[in-house]
C-alpha cells in the first residue's frame, strides 16, 4: 500500500443506472474448447448469482477485501486494491451460468478502462465485454455466453488510487435453470444462542449436560454459542458432543464469571474417557481462582483467557489422558498433575506443574524449558507454521466466520496485541447443514462455492462429500457427525489452496470403506506452501457406537497440510468393538511433502497407527496406544518383526523431525505379547527425532526398543517409560 495515505474519506454519490455505452466491445466468442459460447434461451428469470460467492482479487488494499464487493451491502463494505494499474476482482459462481448482466457500483475510486471476462476453470479467460472511457458511478452490463467464474479485469485505473468497487453484481441463469441453494439461515434447534439478558442460561446448560454428562456414544449434539458481553454466576459443566464458544473475535468480549466445568464423576473419578468436547473464545473468571478442564483425547480448549489457574486433574486427582490447549492465555498456573501428556501450542501460560509421561509446548510463553527425559518436557521456543482453526463470531447484528491467517515460527496467542489477522465472512456465503441433509445436497451447495456449516447432528452420507474450491471452509459446530454409508469416503479434498476442515467427527459405518478422509488425490503435486489446507478437530472414529470399518482413518496427499489436534481411534471400549468387528489397519497415511502435524493422537489399529510416506515431513506431540485386543502374538507379527510399530517413517524419506513422540501398550487379550519397537524409521542424516517414549501399561505386552534396535526395553508392572532423549 502506497506511504501517501489513503483515499479521503468522502463517498461519491452513487448515479442513477445507466446502461454503459462508451467504448463498449463485445468480444469475438468463437474459438477455443473453454470460449464462452452464446447464450441459450433460458427457462427461468436471470437471477443475482454473485452475491455471497467466493470472491479473489489480484490485491486488496487494508480490510477492504475482496468479499466486500458481493456480500450486498452497498454503501457499507467494499473492495480497494493497491495502487497500481493490472488490478482484478473476480467472484466463483459456484456453477456454470448463462450469463446476462453485470452491475458495477464503483466508490470514488474507479476503473477508467476493464474487460469483464469469463472462465469455466478460473485459469482460461475469455473476454466477454470491454469498456472505456469509464468515468465510474454505476455500470450496467449486457453480458451474453456462459462461464462459472467471473472477472472484472482493470488494466487502466480513472484515478490516482486503485480500484474500488461498492458491489461486483453479476446475473444470469444457472445451467439447466435450476435454483440456486440458499446460504445463511439459522443454526437450528441444538445451537443455543445466549446474549447477556438470556433468561436461564444456568438451566439450559444443566439441561444438556443431564443429557450428555455420560452420553458417550449417544446421538445427542450441542453447541452453546455465547455473545459479546458479561456473564456472572455461571458453571458450565461441559458434557459429551457439547461445545462452548463466545461469539466475539477475541476472547476478551466474551467473559463468563464463573466456570467451564469438566469434571469425571460420571466414571467414578477417571478422566480418561472424558472425549468429545470443546471450549473456545471465552474469558473467565473461576469463583475459586481455578478452573477445571479434566478431558481426555478430542477435547479442545481454544482462544481461552483463564484469569486465574487451570485444573487438568479430575476432582480426588484420578487418571487422566489429555488433552490439547491452543491460541489460550492461563494467567495462572496450568496444573497438570494426573495428566499422562498435554500438548500446548502459540499460548501463554503462568506455570505448569507435574510432567508425568509426555507434556509438549510450541510457541508457548512461559512454558518449562527444555528437560526430558526428567521431568519429561519437550519444548520448542515456535511453532513452525500454524493457522488457527475458523470460528463463529457474532457482529454488525450478523453471523459471520472468522478465519485466521497463517502464521510462521509462531509464539504466544493471536489476539495478545489486538484483533487477530484474517477475513470475515458473512454467514450468507455457507449453506448452514441442518440433519437431513443429504450429500447431493451438501455437494450442490459446494459446486455453488458455498462453505459449509454442519449445525450439531449426526447425517449418514451415501457418497462422497467433494471439496474442491480452493479456500473453502467446512466448519462443525458441537461435535458434528458424519458417517459413511455403503462403504463410501465421507469426504474427499481436491489438490487446491486452502481448505479448512475443522471441528467434526468421521464415524466409520458398518461396511468397509477404503478411508474416512483424503486429502488431496493420489500423486498430488501442487505448491500449497502459501496457503495449506488445515484439519483442526477434526476426529475420526472406527466403533464404539456400533461396528464400523475402514482400512485408513486419514490420508494425506496434499503437500503442505497442516494437521493441528487430530484424534484417530479405533474403538477399545463401547458397541461393535473386536479384533475383526471394526478392523482398520491404519490410522494415518501421510503421502505429501512437507505436512506438519501439532498434536497427532492415533490409537489402537490393527497395523501401523501411522505410515508416513512424504518427505520432510514433521510432527509436533504424538500420543499413542497400540491395539488392546490382539488376540496373540502371531496376529500382529510383521514378517520377521514382532509387532507393527505405532509411528513408521518409510525407508524412501529422506527428511524427517519429530519431538515429543510416545507410544503405549496394554495386550490385555494376551499380556505376553512384545513389540520391537514402537517406532521405526531409516537411519539418515535428515530423519531425527527428540524426546521418544514407550510405556508398558501394567505390564500388559512389553516392547523391546523405542526406535529401531534403540532404547531400553520396558519391564515389569510398574509402568515406568524407556526415553530415547534423540535420534539417531
């Protein structure tokens, strides 16, 4: 952006519409297999097609971006760009249209001469009309061809500052006529939305956690979403599938006098299966100076300010097997305690207390140094690359979803100095998923270029879901759950910039599918570096609410994903759970290079927990149980290698890094089995690993190295770690 300042603040008046006549050309639109071709005759009215589309430009000049042009608010939001001259706004239909008109509604900064162009693929242009001798005001286009995605392309500016339009209003027909999906609406019956002047609140959060305090495999989802303002004398206690989240942008607009309660007295005191649950955007003030967050695996604590200290223990101090603390302040000390590993990430934290087994901190202020094996801390000064997961916000008397900028070699919380960085947009661009919904329909609203919103529920999907815009956000609100039927992909994402997929769970159906999320095809290849597809709580579950299979959790294809909190389990406990009843062979499968996984927790699989294939790849905290029910030795025997190691680097790779790796067994079927290793990786200069860990649970199996033909073997019942403080 220009030193000079920008334009001044006067508006100039919009005109009234006029039809554009000077200079107008319309294009030759023969030629070519992507030309624009002439229209047909439509079978329905033109419609506004662009309005809430995904819109991109070729820059942006401060917050005014590129969504400001087709949100449909005219003289309040807009689009600028730098500068410069060779500038573009463009805006994805979602679908290809028969194309009729388009509306520009230039600000005082206008566009002297552009082409409004078309595009069925967003690369192969076409040029449909071209102006000048613009002199800004309002310009009404006859368009005429066809084209998915629509541009208007500024090689001459009308002044000294940029482009800077108002609206970019484009209409037309659908192909084959049909009705466009609506975006926006309301969340549904199971989103509770509190404002300060709520009457009850207490009541409403006793209600749902009397529901799914011990709910663990019901079908119960909730999410309470709680705007700006102050809230006194409140507990949340925070049960299964329950969300809790403040609708600010910052935690700080959101604060609750009081507490958001995890607690285990459902299962006598033990916190290990305290799964499926989140806390996100609030400030609080605990009544007794310390809130309690006793959770296990699946639970996120996110954009939190604790005013006070942080419990990860149960009441009476039982097991615990968490957990996972992103983009949070604890003013206090996080008190650790029973918490057999923790992983906390881009925070900042008063003190922490008691390391147990595995307890790793990225980017985070104020966390221990560096010391495992004893205490058992591994801590790394930033996080190498991170971007926050998106998330609801309430504001302008709207829903819109925040979603933040990537960051690199990240330390303490986005929002410590202010507003975090990112891009707001209005809930009218998502298709809001309500239960029913099928996967036609949530493939319908995608091809549009809607986001999606999954409002708490659980929806059986019988293809497919397709992501393959780039950019596009897929976003679960308390705990949404998809499950594959027929033995389907629940969703698939397309070798593309920037899709987020965060804060729903995969439940693996009855018949086998193949893998419960790809992202990326086989052999991907393209560049994601500057803008990576995310997948943030995002959970995979192969039984416990009933049989189910899949042969992977997760594969990994495209290059530069960013896996931040996963938990990829095949069931121990629950309905539908033996050695065959809800076989998966693999957990997750990382084929791209350069994927960088924060907080990886895979459990249980009948083969390797995780096969990594990329190269320079790394991993940042990974938690891990081998398969409880091996029925004996010789059914997980590998080759001439006794046991499948929980984390496999494949010989090809020739890059590597991990830190803060731990792997446990329990063969309660047959406690005299023995792994070799738990992990297992080429001996290279580039493949190292710092602060590994095996545990035999009770003495139930016992492995024999941590890494390779590396480290001590465990021994006895007395559940005491063998380290290897770094490899090789």
């Amino acid at each position: 952006m220009s030193s000079v300042g920008s334009p001044p603040a006067f508006r100039r008046p919009v005109p009234a519409v006029r039809r554009t006549t000077v200079g107008a050309l319309v294009a030759s639109l023969a030629g070519g297999l992507l030309a624009v071709v002439p229209a047909a005759t439509a079978s329905a009215a033109p419609a506004l097609l662009s309005q809430g589309k995904p819109a991109t430009a070729s820059s942006t000049e401060g917050p005014f971006t590129a969504g400001g042009a087709v949100d449909g608010d005219l003289a309040g939001t807009r689009w600028a760009s730098d500068w410069t001259d060779a500038q573009w706004l463009q805006v994805d239909l979602g679908q290809s249209a028969t194309l009729s008109g388009a509306v520009l509604t230039w600000e005082a900064a206008y566009g002297k001469s552009y082409q409004i162009q078309a595009s069925e693929n967003g690369t192969d242009w076409r040029t449909v009309t071209t102006v000048t001798g613009g002199d800004g005001g309002t310009d009404d286009i006859a368009l005429s061809g066809t084209g998915r995605y629509v541009r208007m392309n500024g090689p001459a500016r009308g002044t000294a500052w940029g482009y800077s339009l108002w609206e970019f209003q484009v209409y037309g027909t659908p192909a084959g006529g049909g009705t466009p999906l609506p975006g926006g609406g309301d969340l549904g019956p199971n989103v509770h939305v509190v404002d300060p002047t709520t009457p009850n609140v207490q009541g409403q959060l006793d209600d749902v956690f009397r529901q799914q305090e011990s709910a663990q495999f019901g079908s119960g989802r909730h999410a309470f979403l709680f705007k700006p303002g102050t809230y006194n004398g409140l507990n949340a206690q925070i049960g299964f599938y329950t969300q809790i989240a403040g609708l600010g942008v910052r935690p700080d607009d959101t604060t609750i006098n009081g507490d958001v309660t995890v607690d285990a007295g459902w299962f006598n005191g033990n916190a290990t299966q305290n799964f499926w649950r989140g806390a996100e955007g609030l400030a609080l003030n605990p009544v007794n100076g310390t809130d309690r967050w006793a959770v296990a695996q699946a639970s996120s604590f996110r954009r939190m300010h604790v005013k006070g200290g942080l419990n990860l223990a149960p009441n009476g101090y039982g097991w615990a097997s968490g957990g996972y603390i992103a983009d949070s302040k604890i003013d206090g000390q996080v008190g650790n305690y029973s918490q057999q590993q923790w992983y906390t990430r881009d925070s900042s934290i008063g003190g922490w207390s008691n390391s147990v087994w595995n307890q790793v901190f990225s980017g985070t202020e104020g966390a221990p140094a560096q010391a495992f094996p004893e205490p058992r801390y591994t801590t790394l000064d930033t996080t190498p690359v991170s971007r926050e997961k998106p998330y609801l916000i309430w504001e302008d008397n709207q829903y819109k979803v925040f979603s933040p900028a990537k960051r690199t070699n990240a330390r303490g919380t986005t929002w410590a100095n202010g507003a975090p960085q990112g891009e707001k947009i209005p809930l009218s661009q998502f298709y809001v998923v309500k239960p029913g919904a099928t996967a036609a329909t949530l493939n319908q609203a995608l091809a549009q270029g809607l986001h999606l919103l999954f409002t708490p529920g659980v929806y059986h999907v019988d293809r497919t879901i397709e992501v393959n815009r780039a950019n596009t956000i897929v976003l679960g609100l308390g705990l949404a759950t998809l499950v594959p039927d027929n033995g389907v992909t629940a969703m698939r994402v397309a070798d593309v910039d920037g899709v987020r997929l965060a804060g729903f769970l995969l439940d693996a159906g009855p018949v086998n599918s193949p893998s419960l999320l790809e992202v990326g095809p086989q052999n991907a290849g393209a560049d994601h570096a500057a803008n990576p597809t995310t997948v943030q709580d995002v959970y995979v579950r192969v039984g416990g609410a009933g049989a189910g299979k899949a042969t992977v959790g997760i594969i990994v294809n495209n290059d530069d994903t960013l896996v931040d909190h996963t938990w990829v389990w095949r069931a121990d406990h629950g309905e539908g759970v033996g050695w065959e009843t809800n076989r998966a062979d693999y957990g997750v499968r990382v084929n791209g290079d350069d994927v960088l996984a924060t907080g990886l927790f895979v459990e249980h699989f009948n083969k390797y927990d995780v096969e990594w294939y990329g190269d320079r790849g790394r991993t940042v905290f990974f938690q891990n149980e081998k398969a409880y029910d091996a029925p004996n030795q010789a059914a997980v025997q590998n080759g001439a290698t006794k046991g499948y190691a929980a984390y496999r680097v494949d010989d090809s790779v020739t890059t590597h890094e991990g830190w803060g790796l731990g792997s446990y067994c329990y063969y309660n079927v047959d406690p005299t089995i023995r792994q070799d290793h738990g992990f297992k990786a080429p001996v290279k200069p580039g493949v190292r690993f710092h602060g590994l860990l095996t545990v035999s649970l009770g003495g139930n199996g016992q492995f024999n190295h941590v890494i390779n033909d590396t480290g001590a073997p465990t021994e006895g019942t007395a559940t005491v770690p063998s380290t290897v403080v770094s490899f090789p």
